[in-house]
C-alpha cells in the first residue's frame, strides 16, 4: 500500500498560505499565566526544564497509584494545614501528592497539525484524567439516535477522544453536564484553525458517464457484499463500469491500493458535492424526490454515492491492517473523509428496495428534472431501516419539550392513519430526520426541531419555516413557549431554569416582545477571549495542583478555599427576557419580516434585584464551561492562582474584570504603584499587577434560586468574560479554579446543584 499511498499523497497542495495569520504566539514565548515568586529552586529554570519536570508524563504512575491510594486512606480536608502538620512545614513529594493532588483532574492541552496544510493550520483539543472513576464533564445521551451528529471515520465505535472525530469541534465532546454549558475540549476547540483549503492536481483519471439505472443496480448489489476476494472481478466492476484506467494496457490496476488511489482522485474534483461544507450537509435535499431522470442532481448525488461506497469498502477490507486503514484514513483531505461518511450513513439507514423505469416526466408530480417530453423516469422505492427508532426518540423529545401542540403532534408520528401522507415526505428535514441520513456536525439539532414542526399541522407554524443551521443563533416562541439553540447566548444563559436536549434548551419563559409565533435570530458579539497555541501546549503546567516542581513543599504556600455555601441571596428573580430588534436594520427587516424572514434582536435579560429592575445586556457569545468533576476533595490550592471571591450581590459592582475591555488597567496600576519605588523596581511591580489583573480569577457564589446562576451568565455575557460553572456536589472550588487558570478563563461561578430554586419553571 506503501507506493499507491506515496503516488497519492504527492498530489497533495495547499492554496492559500498566504491568506491567513498564524494564531500562535512567536516561537520560544510561553504564557505567563503563573508566577513562581519565593521559589528560589525554580526560578533559574528554563520553560523547557519546567515543562519536561511537570509533564503528565513524569508523574503519571505516581498520580494513578496516589489516586488509588487517596479513595482507600485519605481522609477529606477540613481544614489546611491537617491537625498533624505545621504551618511551618514542608511536604515530600510523595506526600503533597497524598494530601493535595489525590483526585484533582489534569488538564492536557493538544495542538495537531492539518494534514497536507501549511503550519498556520492546526487543531486543538483538551483531555481531563486523573479523578478516578467518578465521571466527566459530558452530558449523558438522552438518545442514542441524537449521537449521530457525531461521526468515528476508523469504526462504528464511538471517539474516545476528541481528534477522533471526523466533524470539528467534535460534537461527542460538546455538552456540559449542565444546561447550556460546553465541556473544556469544546471551549479550547474553538481557538483551533484547522479549516485549510486542499485540492489535488489531476493526473487524468476521470468517471465513465453512468446511466442512473446502472448506479441503481450497482447500489442494490453491493446490499449483498462486496467481491473484495475475487481481483478480477472487482477490477470489472469498477473499471467497466465507474472508472477509466489510464494503465489498462500496460499496467492495470488491479491492486486494491491502486483502485483506492483512484477513486479518491475522480471523487476529489470540484464537480461532486462537498459534503464538508454546512452548507450542504441536510443530504436528503439531494434525493427528497419518488422519481428521477438522468438529468440534474439526483443522478449526480447517486453517482457520488457510489462512487463512495465503493472506495469506503476498498478501504475496510479484511485483506488491509488495522494501522494502515487509521493512517490513510487520517491523510484523507476533508472532502473524501465526509464522502466516506455520507456511504456509511447509507448503508447503516437506507437501501435501494427496487426501481422502475417508465413515464413522462410531464405527466408525473414527482417530475426531478423535465427537460425533455419524452425521457423516461424511474421510480424509487427505498427501505428506511432506522425509521421505527427515529420516530421513537422524537415523541420522546417532544414530550420532554412540553410541546405546545403534543396530542396532536404525538397521533401524527403515530401514523395510524393509512391515507396520511408518509412523515418522511413531509420536507426534506424531515426525509433527513426520519431515514437517519444525518453528518456529523451542527446539523442534527435543526432536523429534529424542524421535523417536530413539519409534523405539527397547526397552521402558525409555516412561520418557523426559516429555522435553520445557517443561522444558528436563534430561537422562536411558540404560543407563550420559547425555545433557544444551544448556541445562541439566550440558550446559553438562561439554561438554568431549562432542560438541554438535543441541541435545544426549553422550555423557556415567554419573550413578550416576540409575535405569538415568530422566529428570532439574536446579535451576539464575537468573545475578547480565546487560546493561542502556547497557551495549549502550556495547559498541565499552568494547573498544575502542587506548583512548580520541587523535592519539598512548603505547607504555607498552599491554602483550602471552601466557599460559604449557608450564605444564600433570595432576592433575585428574572423579570423578563427581553428583545430590542437591531436598530439599524429595523427598517430593512420590517419589509423582511412581511416577506417571511426572521428579525434579528439584541438580547438582553431584566431581573428584579432587592425590588429593583437591572437589566443586563446579553452582548457578547461567551462560553460556559462545565467544570470536571473531581475525587476526595475539597483539595489545597496553590498560592500564585489567584482569586477574588465575592457573594452574587456583590458581583454586579464590578466592572470590566480582567481589563479584557482594556479600559481599567492602567488606571488601576497608576493608584496601586507605591510611590517610593523608581525606576526598575517600579516596573517590576506593574509587570506582576498586569499580570495579576489579566490572570486573577473570579469567583462568584451563585448557590440558592436558579436565577442567582442565570444572573451571573448574564453579567459575563455583558462584559464578554467565559466562565467556568462548577456544581459543589462534584467539583471543589480549588480544582475550578485550576480549570480557569487551564483555559485561560477569569470566571468561575459556583453553584449548588442539590438546592433547587423556587422559581424553576418559566
């Protein structure tokens, strides 16, 4: 396979380079996102020495074997230092491994090149390991027919981990455990660059021009298995019918090396549908119709399909290794790994039951293409495997959802009726949702509410006709009910009082600035806030829970945050949600709007605090992210990650935390600058505030009524700060705290998850 993949790979360019900014910081830079002052052991260090001392890898047997040891001997903390030490002390390194890194979570960044891409391109991923076994920061699956919008190219398998997945971020590592938030991966996902432009020269190997009737047939006799142990044969399938060997004569290709090789050259020409792009990823919009000719897209969709079958079976052939297939596959440019996934989709949900030739497209209402009076057409009939299932998980989902219209709805996807039009033929949505043919990516969530509302026959609902993933930030009300993309900032923040499913977090509280029934698409500006590739490569050292390596470890360097979780605000409810459309476009979509496109609205939410209205402007696409849970705490806290711990109340006094507005800094360090110092000394001084006031954390103490929690998502949003959001029956305040020093976030906010709020329902 070794000279098939060298002859393939060589073709490989990338255009473009020139396009793009690297997002990485200069060469040789590390974060300076932690100190290591009164640390005279370290200080000459270099980042290499204090890298290759604190990585995952010089520590792993003595974590995993101090983590078991923690679950059986160690006591919880109370309080720091222990009865039986002194604050005057000095640890082991055995020992603070026992007492403070027993169950905390490690954070290990990754950075990936792209390959055949240029070294500006690149992807991130984050991994958490080292609490034991009690969890992660994932949601469960509600149901297993919503995991298809993620995809595993080496098998059936689920990924195990992030760079896995075909689709980026990946979606199997998107959810936070709680509503509206997103896991670590996802957030430092977003930072990534891997989106390179990748074509491949044309060496003159071109498609047979195929008839659809023999793409059909071909399509029903693979249904039965593939020659892969007859060469012969193979080579005439392909060859006869699909393709054209430019070495028939000489040199044919009968190796299946040199077949894969072919077949990933014809289907990487511009004329076949990218299914990589979000654009085209609702698939059935390419076969929604009974009938078709050999004119027009279906054919070419059909074609494509094949064609990929094809090179999908050569591939998993029982005559390749396990290796080989994970290294080509993980070479393959991004158009023909999403060719790869649309076959498989097919042959786990669909089949050619049979077809029929004849007609006149004139005469048919499933005409595809009339071109001509006298072209015949054929009729389709498919076999929807994964239908009974699909239909399942979506009344299951409505009910979850409170569905406004649900007894109806729920006695449609019954199809109980024999004259009922069939539910897959109700929209091309729903012809994705119900025959399973759904990519990876974020298109699932929109297929399941737009197959929801095709299935409603209330005639107000032609007014959500316009929900779709191009626009994902949005949502609509639906008779006194909200429902907001996972994605949008509304969803994000007000997730709270709702559930998440799928996608979709609702049922929410009504927006009385909406119609009875009307869509929403919500401006939200672009975060302040994001990774650069040091700071990736940078994450284990920067959490690390003991602080930079040494032999021992000073005791008073180390503290045990517990945060005061009695003292509880009861004064803080959600007033009301409300929508101002974009002032400069009001004019533009107030004719829009008749014509049926949806308005656009800045977001804000109103609460009444101590019997006062504070509204709080939902400006910026921030990110929430679930903190990991961890084992055996609450754990000691290093002294150089810094923070600021503050009740809700008092929360709303602060502004612009973090100077990521950039507009405080300066004035603070002028007022904090001691004026007995000069010169160097002064300087050095101002380096450690701004380093303090761009990395100090704060912690705001969320517990009591949901709305305490949704006001703090909202005060981020209004001041574009990411936060990570961490539930005291999981995670301690120290090991959060090191998850925001992880992804460089300035936020935490504390929540009780076993308080319930008196006010949850919208």
């Amino acid at each position: 396979m070794s000279e098939a993949k060298r002859k393939l790979f060589s073709l490989f360019r990338s255009r473009s380079t020139a396009d793009h900014k690297s997002k990485s910081s200069p060469e040789g830079k590390l974060p300076r996102r932690r100190k290591s002052k009164d640390r005279p052991s370290t200080a000459a260090s270099s980042p290499d020495q204090y890298r290759n001392a604190s990585s995952p890898a010089t520590r792993k047997d003595r974590r995993s074997t101090d983590s078991r040891l923690s679950a059986r001997n160690t006591q919880l903390l109370t309080e720091w230092p222990p009865t039986t030490y002194s604050r005057e002390g000095e640890l082991t390194q055995g020992r603070a491994m026992e007492l403070i890194a027993s169950g905390v979570p490690v954070y290990k960044g990754y950075r990936r090149a792209i390959p055949h891409a240029s070294d500006e391109y690149y992807a991130f991923f984050a991994t958490c390991e080292g609490s034991g076994s009690i969890g992660n920061d994932q949601a469960e699956i509600y149901n297993e027919a919503f995991t298809a919008s993620s995809f595993r190219l080496q098998g059936p398998e689920p990924p195990e981990h992030p760079w896995e997945s075909l689709e980026h971020p990946s979606m199997a590592f998107c959810y936070g455990t709680r509503s509206g938030t997103v896991t670590l991966n996802h957030w430092v996902s977003l930072s990534g660059n891997p989106f390179a432009t990748i074509e491949l020269r044309d060496p003159g190997v071109n498609p047979r021009e195929v008839e659809l009737s023999t793409i059909l047939d071909r399509l029903i006799y693979l249904e039965q298995g593939f020659e892969e142990d007859y060469e012969d044969l193979m080579y005439k399938n392909l060859y006869k019918n699909l393709l054209r060997d430019p070495d028939r004569h000489m040199n044919p290709h009968k190796a299946m090396e040199k077949q894969i090789a072919d077949l990933i050259i014809v289907l990487s020409k511009e004329e076949w549908v990218d299914f990589s792009k979000v654009e085209n990823q609702v698939v059935a919009k390419f076969f929604t119709n009974a009938s078709y000719t050999d004119h027009g897209r279906y054919k070419m969709f059909f074609h494509q399909l094949l064609l990929s079958m094809e090179l999908d079976y050569r591939i998993h052939s029982k005559h390749h290794a396990g290796w080989a297939k994970k290294k080509l596959l993980e070479q393959l440019p991004p158009s023909i790994a999403w060719d790869l996934a649309l076959a498989r989709k097919w042959r786990e949900c669909m089949t050619v039951e049979r077809y029929k030739t004849g007609g006149d497209p004139e005469q048919s209402k499933f005409t595809a293409s009339p071109l001509h009076v006298h072209v015949l057409i054929i009729i389709v009939k498919f076999h929807l495997k994964v239908k009974k299932s699909q239909v399942k998980a979506l009344r299951k989902f409505a009910r979850a959802m409170k569905w406004p219209n649900l007894a109806h709805v729920d006695d449609i996807l019954k199809e109980r009726s024999p004259d009922a039009e069939p539910l897959e033929e109700r929209s091309s949505d729903a012809m994705s949702y119900f025959t399973g043919m759904i990519l990876p990516g974020i298109t699932l969530p929109w297929l399941i509410m737009n197959t929801l509302i095709d299935c409603d026959d209330d005639a107000g609902t032609n007014a959500l006709a316009a929900l779709t993933h191009m626009h994902p930030y949005c949502g609509f009300q639906y008779k006194s009910t909200t429902y907001w993309s996972s994605s949008s900032i509304i969803g994000k923040v007000i997730g709270p009082t709702c559930q998440e499913i799928g996608g979709w977090i609702g049922p929410a509280r009504p927006a009385p600035d909406l119609g009875r029934i009307q869509i929403a698409r919500i401006r939200q500006r672009r975060p302040k806030q994001n990774l650069t590739a040091s700071d990736v490569d940078s994450m284990t050292i920067r959490s690390d829970p003991l602080g930079p390596p040494s032999d021992l470890y000073p005791i008073a360097e180390y503290k045990l945050p517990i945060p005061d979780t009695d003292y509880i605000i009861d004064t803080v409810r959600i007033e009301k949600l409300a929508l101002k459309p974009v002032a400069s476009l009001e004019g533009k979509e107030s004719k829009e709007e008749e014509r049926g496109k949806p308005l656009t609205f800045d977001a804000a939410v109103q609460f009444a605090i101590d019997g006062k209205s504070w509204p709080l402007r939902l400006s910026y696409d921030v990110s929430f992210i679930s903190a990991f849970p961890c084992s055996s705490g609450p754990h000691p806290l290093f002294f150089d990650y810094v923070y600021k711990a503050v009740k809700i109340d008092e929360m709303l006094e602060i502004r612009d935390w973090g100077s990521v507005n950039g507009s405080s800094l300066s004035s603070r360090m002028n007022k904090s600058s001691n004026p007995n110092l000069e010169g160097n000394e002064r300087d050095e001084e101002r380096d450690d505030e701004r380093d303090d006031e761009r990395e100090k954390v704060l912690v705001i103490e969320a517990f009591g009524v949901r709305d305490n929690e949704v006001l703090a998502r909202a005060w981020c949003s209004h001041w574009g700060l990411s936060a990570v959001v961490c539930d005291m029956e999981l995670c301690c305040m120290a090991c959060a705290i090191r998850e925001a020093y992880a992804g460089c976030l300035n936020v935490v906010i504390l929540i009780d998850g076993s308080v319930e709020g008196a006010d949850d329902e919208p």
